[in-house]
C-alpha cells in the first residue's frame, strides 16, 4: 500500500468539515480498499474498484455497506487525486426497508432504565430534540440558551445552522450537566468531544435494559420523535425544519410510518 496516501486522506476530509464518524468510516473503506488492490494508486483500475465491490458483496456485506465502501472509493480519486473518470462508478440498489419505530413507552423506559446523568442527557436530547448521533456529539455549552429554550445545531448535514426547542422536562437536567462540563463541549471526551461510539454504547445498554427487542440506534430515537410529532397532529413543514431536512420529500417518510403504526 503507497505511504502517505492515507494522511493525505485525512487531511482533506478535516479540511472540508466532514463529521468525525464519516471520516473515520472512508478512512476505514479506503485502507480495506488499499489493502486489497496491493497497487499503488496510480495504477488502481475501474476493473480493480469492481473487483472488490464484488469481494465485498460476495463476503455477505449488505448494499449500504458496500455504498459507503463505493463512496470512499470516490472521495479518494475524484476529491482527494482528482480522478473524476471513478466518478461514474454504480451503486448498489438498496431495499427501501421502513425504520424501527420505537412507542412512547418504550423511550420512557430506556430514559428511567438509565440512572446517570449523562448518558440519561443524551437519550432525552435524541429524542426530546430530534437530533442525529453527530450533532449530540459536537454540541457545545454555548449553543444551549436556557433563556430562549432553545439548542443552535452548528453546521449539521448540509452545512447549515438550525434552532430547535428544549423540552420542559429535561432542562433540569441540562442545566445540571451545563455546570458540570469542563470544556467547551457539553459532553466532554478524551481528546474533545465525547466520541459517537461510546453515544451508540448508551442507547444499546438503555434498549437491553429497557427490554426492548427491537434493533435500537441514536438514529431511531430521532425516528421515534419525527413520528410521534407527526401522530401528534404536528405540521409536516415543521418537523421538516425540527430534523434540519433540505428536502420535504425525506421527512415524508415519517407518514407512511405513521400510517403504518395506525394498521
């Protein structure tokens, strides 16, 4: 594998303001990728990218992982070498499968099944607020104003700023964990943040202890809110603007598993 090609890589996806979690996940396909081919990359074909988008799909990887493979794989020739002829490469159809949906209940078990503040902040802030894995992360104590009720979302998906209200009941607990935080961010980590593994940890150990059996991510939580906004009688623009969607046609989705929910 060519030195240097990967530091490279990290750089620019720095550079062009992607989220932690993104960048570690095409560094990640792109090093498997590397690995693979043993060329150096001048050298990497169209032939060598199919090779291994059929390696990948004969292992038994599922279409979006191997999306987020090809995805990589773009970013490397087309952003990063200026490659634009890889630009072209197909990805895989992805069966459109309607997510999870947790009920009322089943939040309010995993938030009372979840004793320290903390990581109890963070599932009320998912849901309570509707926000994506990324954005609890990166919050900062500044973007809280108590006064106002409401949480600026700094530069989420798309590269734009949002508002979004706090709810009456967790601003106990919000106040509480702004006094505690040492640093600039709200849930301080090792280096900054806290990182979006140890967020996916929280609400896999709330879901076990909950005793919910269905699959439960972060992004289910926000799910869950967008949907109960929804069967609550609220407008679709709104809940367009609460999720921070660029298209009306993404938050519809939240209607047909909501009709779901009433069969």
């Amino acid at each position: 594998m060519e030195f240097g090609i990967l530091e490279r890589l990290q750089t620019e996806l720095e550079i062009r303001g992607f989220s932690r979690k993104t960048a570690e996940t095409y560094y990640f396909h792109t090093e498997k990728f590397l690995q693979f081919t043993g060329k150096p990359v001048k050298e990497i074909t169209k032939d060598d990218v199919k090779r291994y988008i059929l390696h990948l799909s004969r292992k038994g990887k599922s279409p979006s992982t191997v999306n987020l493979a090809i995805n990589s794989i773009k970013f490397l020739f087309s952003g990063l070498l200026k490659k634009p002829y890889m630009a072209d490469i197909k990805r895989q159809k992805e069966h459109k499968k309607l997510p999870d949906i947790l009920t009322k209940d089943e939040v309010k078990r995993m938030i009372e099944a979840t004793g320290n503040l903390k990581p109890r902040l963070i599932l009320q802030l998912l849901y309570g607020c509707g926000l994506r894995l990324s954005e609890v992360v990166k919050l900062q104590r500044g973007d809280v104003n108590l006064g106002e009720g409401l949480i600026k979302i700094r530069m989420s998906k798309g590269m734009k700023d949002r508002f979004v209200p706090i709810p009456s009941s967790i601003i106990s607990n919000l106040t509480t964990q702004l006094d505690q935080a040492d640093s600039a961010y709200l849930f301080p980590g090792r280096r900054s943040h806290i990182h979006w593994k140890s967020v996916q940890l929280i609400v896999a150990n709330a879901s076990k202890k909950a005793g919910i059996k269905k699959n439960v991510t972060p992004h289910t939580l926000r799910h869950s809110f967008a949907t109960h906004l929804l069967e609550s009688g609220t407008d679709i623009r709104i809940i367009q603007r609460l999720l921070g969607h660029a298209k009306i046609q993404t938050t519809q989705i939240y209607t047909q598993i909501s009709n779901q929910t009433i069969k």
